[in-house]
C-alpha cells in the first residue's frame, strides 16, 4: 500500500517534469539544427548535381523550408501535438514509420551490450577489488585500460577479421540473414548470431568503466566497520562479499548504467557503421549529414522520453537498494 | 513522342536506362511533380522486381519473370547491401559475404591486397557514362587570384603525375582539360598539363607582385575540398602551395556546409571540386563555365563566377549542334580557350574501381558500369 503510494507519487511527478522538459528539448534542439550551415535542399540538389534554381525552389517548398522560422517550429509542435512526428521528404515515408523499423533492433542491441557490460563489469570490478594488489588485479586492469581506450570501431574490426574472415563462425555485419525467409526459433538464433560481435564490441567500453567504477566502489565499501562486524560475525567471505559489500557498492554503477541506459536510443554510430547495422544511431547520423531535420528531431525526441524513463527506474531501483535513499 | 523546341545532341546518350528509367504512365501521368511527394513507387520495366527494402540495411530483387527479353535475367536474385564503412565492406569481401562492389568499394590503400586472391578481382577502368573529373575551381572574386599569372603559378605547381601515385594509388589518370579524358568522344588531348614547375611558379608569382614576407608566406588563401573526394588530396594540394609560398589552409566540411559555403556563401579561394562531366560535356562540363550559369544558392553552378563571351557561345552553339564533328571541333576550342583563362585547374579522372567475384560475368557490359540492369549478369563455374 506504502509502496504503491509512493510509486504513484513518483509517476505523477515524473510525468509533472517531462512535460516542459521535452518542450524544451524540441525547441531547444530545433533552433540548434537550423544553425547548421545549408538545408534538406542544399544537400538534395548538391547529390543530384545539375540542379536549377527552379527545382531547389520547389524543394523548398515541399519540406517547408520557404516559410519563416517560428512558423516552422509552429508546424512542426502542431505535428507533435497530434502525435505525429512529420513526413521525411528524404525516406519519402512517416518518420514514425522510419524510427519504429529501427527501434526493435537498435533496443535489442544496445540493451544486450549494456547488460553484457553491466554483469561482466560488475564481476571483473568486484574480482579485481578482492584481489587489490596482487597479479589478477593488475592483469585485469591493464586489460581494463585497453579495452577503455582502443577505439571502437578499431575493436569491431578486429572481431570481425577474427571471427568473420579467418574463423568464419559469425557473419560480417548486418542484422539477419538476408533473404533466408527464416521463421521462429532460427530467425531468433541468426538475429543473436548477428548480434554477437556488434553488442561485444560495444560492450568492451562500458565493461572497462563499470569494471572501475565497482572495483573502486567496493575497495571504499569493504573498509566500513559493518563489513568487519560481519566478517566477526562469522559470515562466509562470499556471502559479505554479495550481501554487505556488493549491495552498497552498486549505486554509482547503477547511476552510470541509468546515464548511459538513456542514451541508447541515440545508438552506437561507430558499431553500427562498422557493422553495417541498421540502426538509430546510423539514422540519425545520416539525418544530420543530409538536414533531414524532420527525422532527427523525432529522435531526439524520442530519446528525451528514454533519458526521462530511465532516471525515474534508475530512482527506484536506488530506493530499493538502499531504503535510507528517499524517493522524492 | 517529345517534341523538342531545338535540337537536342545528347538526349539520345540521355536515354540510358541508369539516367531515364521507364516509369508507368498511368501512375504518374498528371501527378504534380511539385506537390509533397507520396510514398516512392517502384515500378519500372527492367528485369528484376523490388521484393524488400529495409532502409539502411538492404533492398531484395527478385527475377522479373516477364521480362521482354528472354531468357534473361538469369540471376534469381540480387540483394543490394548499404554498407557506409569501407573497411567493413572490405572485410565482409574477404569473408565470402559480397560478390560485387563499385564506386571504391574498399580503400584505396587495400587494394594492393586483392592483387593475388583466389576468388576476388579487382576490375579498374573509365566510364565514359559517368565521365569522373576532379579540379580545383579559383574564385574568381578574390582579387589576388583575378590576376592569371597567380592562377598560372598555381597549376605549374601541382604534380599531377604524384597525385594519381600518392593520393589515389595509381587508380586514376591525369586529366588536365576541363572534359575529363574519360569523355574519349569529347577530349581534346591537345590540351596538356601545365608542367610541374616550382621554380616557374616562384618567378611568376614575384612578377604577379606577391614576393615572399618575412614568414616566406606570400598571401594566405583558403583551400576548400568537397568532402566526396579523398581528404588527403586537399592536404597534398595545401603542400604543394605552401612550397611555393602561398598559405593555404584548409577546412574539411561536410556536404551540405561545404555547399553553402562554397555556391551560396563563397567564401572560399580555391576548392577541390569533383564536377563530374557525366555524359556528356553539355550536361556536365557547361553548368562550371558558362557565365549565365553564376547562380548564387545553386550547387555546381558556375563556382568561379567565370565570365567569357566566346566560351558562352561554343557551349550555347554546342548545345544544340547535332552534326558531332563540328560539336567536336566547337568543344576542342571551348577546352583551349579555358585551358588558357585557367578559371580551374583540371587535375585527375579517379578510375571506377569494382570488386567481383571471379565467376561473375558481364556485371559492367557498357559505359554505364554497375549502373546497368544486370539482366546479363552471370555466374560460371
């Protein structure tokens, strides 16, 4: 009851502060975008090469680019307000047709990578902890360090030269099979096989900073008085380790992954460009090349809400893993 | 039936089918062309039928069974894959994952690499349908390059002969006329490259009255590369001037700032342009030179705001002569006379590089390159 009460308050809350703050972001990043040099027309007419005057002038007028800034901006809220994100003149299709085509598969990579990097780092963070100073910390560290500063797209290549051209276990890029017309339990195993070296190249980055974070965390933890007492106790190393240790040790952790969390939707650009993964990092990279602004403010937008989502879990589950943190 | 109000020389080249799909008259037949557009319609004549297309991962072609010409197309089935990395595509070639690659399809610098493998050739050649030039265009509103002497320092001191090695491995010829030499009906080659000079270049830039300053820098100028083409080539081009003491800095740009900057905002000296002459100089060389073509806001206009009145007649007489000798001759002195003003410096014609499986067959059949419809691609044993 207590509980429920609580949630409601927070969902209130939430929905009170999300509601100027994604006006602010669409205004915000819609005044930011028209700063860029050359519009949708520019681009258009530049990759087509012999155009005229006349036809950037009707290009303009289709995307709406001829009219005056706020009423832009005016049409584009209006649009918002009845729940649609506009038309991409440059897909030639809705923009909440061209983001829902890539939203599953930008989800599902991103959001295994990150639990990849959330488990494995935790892990390696807490074994590099219980072993501060001797040779499994430093080996780990060092292996830490690299994977936090090679660059990804370097990784990406590897893996896939390894595992692609020499080994031939995994496919190159993309996300399926194309044309394979598979169906049910295989079409899920070649969407994962797919999906393997991408979210473990995204992976190694965040592995090498929760790895610290926790490693850090739980050194700090393991020195508090209530970790002796339940050593004293007579409590199995391990059992301190998760229960007493572990359990405080989290937060900053779980703060990070909820920052990095809301920025899935912004995609991978690097990993989904090495992989030649269709995905909303790429889409909205590609918009910002060609100023197909409709397009990228939907996912801006879009994200926004994610950021705005994930704080609030990342709220509660900080409540729940430590009860003294009060839930405002 | 079109009914033109001249003569049209190059609508017939015009007519291929990766410049002039046949489209269905009875879905677009009165539909305004300057309303927004609806959902694209993919419906043409050619000999394979659009099954599926995601955007940014693939688009699915199935055998057209109708097809007018039978028993073509003799693929089942063609998938197209949209790879933005090169070195990914370059990867996923070596795993057996790509049969066939154009437009560079791997980088330059990798290409030695497929040399000797067992199932990949490396097809490089010209296209006369694409007709790919690279030039650096002057503007000519900056004062210190009105002066032809500077614009003639500049051209003696670039080596194209070390462009095409360094810059673009050996995969491009010099292509010193403003009609590329891929253009085999339209290039005079008469026209030769300005030899590579640097002390030439020196004396004339001292008699343009640019000495050297106490920096040994003459005046500064602002070298500009669209972003389409090799980023190293502006570096190369930035070096070889600063050789000769003219401080060039260069700014790399994406597309569309690099448009503005250069057809809207002009605010450049030099850039590293690739105005391809497509199929035909009319089409494709006339929009750099003719001096009505100096349109502000319109990209690949007239760059220079070059200005000639006998230049604007050969191309205006040019456009419309259908006897091809006396076009030929009417273009042979448009590229002398420009050649002369040097509102550009004609620098390479990249060559179309293709990655094929070795047992694909007539992927490239005409001067389209892959740009043809595939209806006679094969594969053999």
């Amino acid at each position: 009851m207590f509980e429920n009460r609580r949630l409601l308050r927070v969902l209130r809350r939430t929905v009170v502060q999300a509601v100027p703050t994604v006006l602010g972001i669409v205004v915000l990043n819609f005044l930011l975008l028209k700063l860029a040099p050359g519009d949708a027309a520019d681009v258009m007419a530049g990759e087509f090469g012999t155009a005229t005057e006349e036809t950037m002038a009707m290009l303009r007028r289709q995307f709406g680019l001829d009219l005056p800034l706020l009423q832009q901006l005016l049409a584009y809220l209006g649009n918002l307000v009845q729940f649609s994100l506009g038309f991409s003149p440059r897909y030639g299709m809705p923009v909440s047709e061209l983001i829902g085509q890539r939203l599953p598969s930008t989800l599902m990579l991103m959001g295994l990578a990150l639990a990849i990097a959330v488990v494995v780092g935790i892990a390696l963070g807490t074994t590099m902890a219980m072993t501060a100073g001797r040779w499994t910390d430093r080996v780990l560290s060092v292996v830490s360090l690299l994977f936090y500063s090679v660059p990804g797209f370097w990784i990406g290549l590897m893996l896939i030269v390894l595992f692609s051209v020499k080994l031939g276990w995994l496919p190159s890029g993309g996300q399926e099979t194309i044309g394979a017309g598979l169906t049910g339990l295989d079409a899920v195993a070649d969407r994962l096989k797919h999906m393997i070296l991408p979210a473990t190249s995204l992976a190694l980055f965040y592995v090498a900073i929760y790895g610290r974070l926790t490693r850090a965390a739980v050194l700090e933890v393991a020195s508090q008085d209530y970790v002796r007492t339940a050593a004293a106790k007579g409590l199995a190393p391990l059992t301190v380790t998760l229960r007493h240790v572990l359990r405080n040790a989290l937060l900053p952790v779980t703060t990070l992954a909820g920052i990095h969390f809301g920025g899935i939707l912004g995609g991978a650009v690097v990993v989904e460009t090495v992989y030649s993964w269709p995905g909303l990092g790429r889409l909205a990279f590609e918009s910002v090349m060609r100023r197909d602004f409709n397009v990228l403010l939907g996912v801006l937008l879009l994200s926004s809400f994610l950021v705005i989502i994930a704080n609030t879990l990342i709220d509660l589950l900080h409540a729940w893993l430590d009860p003294r943190i009060e839930v405002r | 039936m079109i009914v033109l109000s001249k003569p049209s020389p190059y609508l017939m080249v015009a007519l291929g089918p990766s410049e002039s799909p046949i489209v269905p008259k009875h879905l677009y037949d009165g539909v305004d062309v300057a309303a927004p557009p609806g959902p694209p319609l993919h419906i043409g004549t050619g000999p394979f039928i659009l099954k599926e297309w995601v955007r940014g991962s693939h688009a699915v072609l199935e055998r057209n069974p109708n097809y007018w010409d039978k028993p073509k197309p003799y693929l089942d089935r063609v998938i197209i894959r949209f790879m933005p990395d090169a070195a990914a595509r370059a990867a996923a070639f070596e795993a057996g994952d790509l049969d066939l690659g154009g437009s560079a399809p791997v980088p330059l610098s990798d290409l030695a690499r497929y040399k000797d493998h067992p199932k990949l050739a490396v097809d490089t050649r010209s296209f006369a349908y694409t007709g790919a030039q690279h030039q650096i265009f002057f503007n000519l509103d900056t004062p210190v390059l009105k002066n032809k002497k500077v614009r003639e320092a500049i051209a003696h001191s670039l080596d194209l002969d070390a462009i095409v090695e360094t810059v673009f491995y050996g995969q491009a010829k010099v292509s010193p006329s403003p009609v590329s030499v891929a253009l085999t009906p339209w290039y005079d080659p008469a026209v030769q490259a300005r030899k590579f000079d640097p002390a030439l270049a020196n004396k004339l830039l001292d008699e343009a009255g640019q000495p050297r300053g106490a920096n040994g820098m003459r005046f500064p100028v602002r070298l500009l590369i669209n972003p389409f083409i090799d980023g190293r080539l502006a570096e190369f081009v930035r070096q070889s001037l600063r050789r000769v003491g003219i401080d060039a800095t260069t700014q790399n740009l994406e597309f569309g700032a690099y448009v503005k900057n250069v057809y809207t905002d002009r605010s450049f000296d030099l850039t590293i342009e690739s105005l391809t002459n497509v199929f035909d100089p009319t089409v494709g060389v006339q929009r750099g030179y003719w001096s009505k073509n100096f349109r502000i806001g319109l990209p690949f206009s007239n760059s220079a705001n070059y200005s000639n009145p006998e230049v604007d007649r050969l191309l205006e007489a040019a456009a419309i002569e259908i006897d091809p000798a006396k076009r030929k001759t009417m273009f042979s002195q448009f590229q002398r006379i420009v050649h002369e003003d040097i509102p550009s410096v004609d620098l390479i014609s990249p060559l179309e590089i293709i990655i094929a499986n070795k047992r694909i067959r007539n992927y490239a059949p005409g001067a389209e390159g892959l740009g043809a419809n595939f209806a006679d691609v094969h594969f053999v044993d």
